[in-house]
C-alpha cells in the first residue's frame, strides 16, 4: 500500500436509446389497421456502487473504458424494445466522484450508495404512441438518444482506520513511521506534515491502516495554521489518537490541556461537517491518548505523573511511548488492532432498502429556453434549450413528417413566438444545438407544414375505426389530462412509461 490519494479518469458512454419504429397495423381481409410501431428501449445508465468488498481503484486503471448496452429498437405489432442493461460499476467506500472540471458530483460514503454517472439515452417513441387525433397514422417515428458520454475523475481519499491528531512536532509522522513500512518526512519544525500520509500496520494476521493528521493548532477550525479541511481525511477513522509531547518546553502547554485544545477544534469541525455524510458524529469515535517522547527523561517523569489524571478525566486508555527508542509500541499496536477489529464488526450493515441512489443534479429553475442574438452569422439566432436539443436529436431529418412534428414542438413551446418577438426575420439563420436552418415562421428546415392534419396517409382515409389506446388518448387530451404534443419528455416519471 503506497498510494494514499488513488485517483483514476473513467471514460463513460452510457447506452443509446433503442429507436422507436413506424409501422402500420396489417392483418388478413384488414391490410390497413392502426399505427403499430413499438418504442424504442432506453440504453443503460452507467452506475457507481459502493461496495465493501473493494478497497482500491486499481482495476480502473487498467480498464477506464466503459460502455452500457443500447436499448434495442421498437418493432411492428406494438414491440417495444428492451431497455439496455446497466453497468453498474463497484468502487470502494470514500470514493469522490469529480466532473472533468474538478466539480464533486457525489461523495459515495456509505455501503450500497449508488450513483448514476452516464445515464442512457431515452429511447424514441413509436408512431402508435405518437398518434393523435389530428395524426391519426404518423408515418415517422422518434429515434432514440444518444447516451451520455463522458469523463468522470474518481478519487478515494483516506482508507485510514487510525487517525493520529496532534500538535505540529508532536510526532505523529515519526510514529507512522515506526510502526508502519511508510517513510513520511520527518523534522524539527512545526507543519512538516502538509498532507496526511498513510501506512499500514501489521498485526499478527492482521492489519489496520494509520494516518497522520498535519498539526493542529488552537483556531485551527478559524483556519489558522492549516486550518481544518484534511480533517475530511479521518472522517472515516475508526479510532482517533492523540498524539502528545510530553517533552515541548513551550509555556501554557502541558498533556491535559493540549488534548482540551484539540477536543474543541475537532468539535468545531465537527459542526461544520455536513449534516449527513452517513459516518457518524466524529465525537463519538474512540480515542487514544499517546505520550510521545518518553526518552527525554523529563518528559517520561511528566508521562508518568499525569498518566493516571489523563485516564480518569478523558476516560480512554493512555500510552506511553518512544518513537525514536521504540519504546511502549507493541501495547498500543494491540490495543488500536484490537479497537478497529471492533469497529469492523459493529460496522452497521445497510439494508438494501436504505441504499441511497444520487442522481445527477438536475438544473432547477432553468427557464426552458433562451434566445440570444448569434455573434457569428449577422442577423441569426441561438436558442439554448435542453429540451429542443434533445427533441432534434430525436429527429429523423430524412423524414418530412418527422421534421414537420419537431416544428410543431418547438412552436408549441413557444421558441417560434419568441424568435419573432426577438426581431428574427424570415430567412434569417436559426441554430440550436447542432441544428441550423433558415427560419420561416411555422417552418423548420424548408419544409412547408401546415399545423394541422399533418401525419395523415391518404391510404387511412377510410379507415373509421379508432383504436382503444387512440380513444383513451384522444379522450384524455379533451379532459386536459395530457398534451397533444408533449410526451413528458425528460421527466423521470416517463422512464417507466413504456418499459416492457
Ligand atoms: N526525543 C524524541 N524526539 C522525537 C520523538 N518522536 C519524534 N521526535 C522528534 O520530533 C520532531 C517532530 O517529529 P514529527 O514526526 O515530524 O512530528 P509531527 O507531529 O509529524 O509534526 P508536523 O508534521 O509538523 O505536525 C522531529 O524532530 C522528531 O525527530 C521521540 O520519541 N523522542
Ligand atoms: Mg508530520
């Protein structure tokens, strides 16, 4: 174990959405039946999952690639597609998920924690589920979205199951260094210790891994000396040990008084710790009191005196050591081998249905579109709108009737009114997203289309029959339970909505 921060760049694409089908129902003496297209199945998200089982990243560095399955197509006869599967990826508990930018997306603490990292591209509706009253037989269908594709930064920070908390030179690092195989640097002058490092300790068949904390300082919770942030490193400790100078010649400072000191700025910390991150109260965990420098024969006496006042004020076992003679190692060895073991077994088992699942953040309060003057074609336009980028994605551009649907979204919408208001003039250039095309009023991409009627195949005039699902549709539209146009695209709620 050398390593003490592990981080990992994970190349994500989640899978495509299936695309939906256009189809027209047929059977024998009945060749023209109703829209029959099934919807395409969602491609799989690509989860996180904190699992006990895994303690380090390593195999991501070998595998940083990952890629979930793609929904599979709608098909005729109302087949929709089968939901791509998931990925679902273990990481070790103190993993911290990072956008490519360096901003936290999730701190997966706790057991079974899930988050999704690349979610799947929806899959695109049928033309049975896009059929309306004023389009009885659409002859397009939508196609399914691309998944997300992106890079997430892991990071696991501190595995540490011993915390050594201290004042600057108190030795904590020389102590990890006794006890472990780890060499941190070592010297006379307070803050050596810039980052904690890690060592592993072996006991017996067993082993625990020790931190050393950088020196703590009164006002260290105000952010004096180097404040309190690489606290976050022993947020995950079983055990915290103090680690005294019993041999510092600085006034004001005595065994009793410096453990006080550091009580009151872990509990400052503590405070301003967030209200849940699932690892309990730092208060709560045990403690150990160390006296170091016990070869110094002044500071041995002064051990000795305040060994039994220690014990009965704070109530926790108390040792005496050398890290320089290597003295009084083994007891405390033991005793801290033996409080981690306890920890472990009393580590409270999570039940599945307390599992928590992060899902990315999702952008409140967005209005759904903006329009903006584009700064690189004279008299053009920008809409910004996730929900109208994500509609052409869907959009099948060698279909009319499909590009005539999109225009009938976007005008619903309102992006159609509002390029008006905003002075856009016919012809003029109109972008969103990856589409670009010279606006006509009611118009996308040159198609002329009327707003109503369209989607109507001349084969289907006779048909008088509507189907159950088109009447209970068309029944719900009248009710103002549904809109005509919107599918609910982007709600969650509708994830469900055609899943076979
Ligand atoms: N005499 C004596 N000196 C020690 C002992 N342990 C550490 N020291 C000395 O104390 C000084 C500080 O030791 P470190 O281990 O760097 O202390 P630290 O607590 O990690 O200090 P920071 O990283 O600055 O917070 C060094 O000069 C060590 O050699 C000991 O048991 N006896
Ligand atoms: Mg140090």
């Amino acid at each position: 174990m050398s390593r003490f921060v592990d981080r990992v760049v994970l190349h994500l694409s989640a899978g495509d959405g299936g695309n939906g089908c256009a189809s027209i129902h047929r059977e024998k003496f009945k060749p023209l039946g109703g829209p029959d297209g099934g919807n395409g199945g969602h491609g799989g998200d690509i989860i996180l999952e904190v699992s006990p089982q895994v303690h380090t990243l390593l195999d991501f560095h070998f595998r940083p690639h990952m890629k979930a399955q793609r929904g599979a197509n709608g098909a005729g006869d109302h087949r929709n597609g089968a939901r791509g599967q998931n990925l679902v990826l273990q990481v070790p508990a103190g993993t911290v998920v990072m956008s490519e930018q360096g901003e936290v997306l999730a701190d997966m603490t706790t057991e079974g924690m899930r988050y999704i990292a690349a979610a799947g591209g929806h899959g695109g509706l049928g033309n049975a589920a896009l059929a309306s009253r004023a389009r009885k037989a659409p002859g397009f269908a939508l196609k399914g979205e691309p998944g997300e594709r992106h890079d997430v930064i892991l990071e696991l920070k501190s595995m540490a199951d011993v915390g050594l908390v201290g004042f600057p030179s108190a030795g904590k690092s020389s102590l990890v260094s006794a006890l472990s195989a780890a060499k941190p640097k070592i010297a006379d002058y307070p803050f050596t210790t810039l980052q904690p490092n890690l060592g592993v300790v072996n006991v017996g068949h067993d082993t625990f891994t020790i931190a050393d904390v950088p020196g703590l300082i009164p006002g260290a919770s105000e952010g004096k000396g180097l404040g309190l942030d690489f606290l976050r490193h022993i947020e995950r400790t079983a055990v915290l040990a103090h680690v005294v100078d019993a041999a510092t010649l600085e006034s004001g400072r005595d065994p009793i008084s410096d453990i006080e000191a550091l009580e009151a700025e872990l509990a400052a910390y503590q405070s301003a710790l967030d209200a849940d991150t699932g690892l309990g109260d730092l208060r709560d965990r045990p403690r150990v009191i160390i006296l170091n420098k016990a070869d110094v024969p002044e500071a041995r006496e002064l051990a000795e005196f305040v060994l039994e006042e220690l014990q009965e004020k704070f109530g926790w076992p108390v040792f005496i050591i050398s890290t320089v003679a290597r003295q009084g190692l083994e007891p405390l060895k033991y005793k801290l081998m033996e409080i981690v073991a306890e920890h472990r077994r009393n580590r409270p088992k999570q039940k599945a249905e307390q599992r928590t699942i992060v899902r990315p953040k999702a952008v409140a309060g967005q209005r759904e579109f903006v329009i903006e003057a584009d700064p690189e074609i004279p008299g053009g336009f920008l809409v910004r709108s996730e929900k109208a980028e994500r509609w052409i994605r869907q959009t099948d551009f060698e279909n009319d009737e499909a590009i005539g649907y999109l225009g009938d979204r976007l005008a619903k919408l309102g992006v159609e009114e509002a390029l008006a208001k905003a002075g856009a003039q016919e012809g003029c250039t109109v972008t969103i997203g990856e589409l670009s095309f010279e606006w006509e009023p009611t118009t996308i991409a040159g198609v002329d289309t009327p707003l109503t009627g369209r989607g109507t195949d001349v084969r289907l005039e006779r048909r008088e029959r509507t189907s159950a699902s088109e009447r209970k549709r068309a029944s719900q539209v009248r009710r103002g339970l549904i809109d005509e146009y919107d599918y609910g695209d982007g709600q969650v709620a509708d994830r469900e909505r055609w899943e076979g």
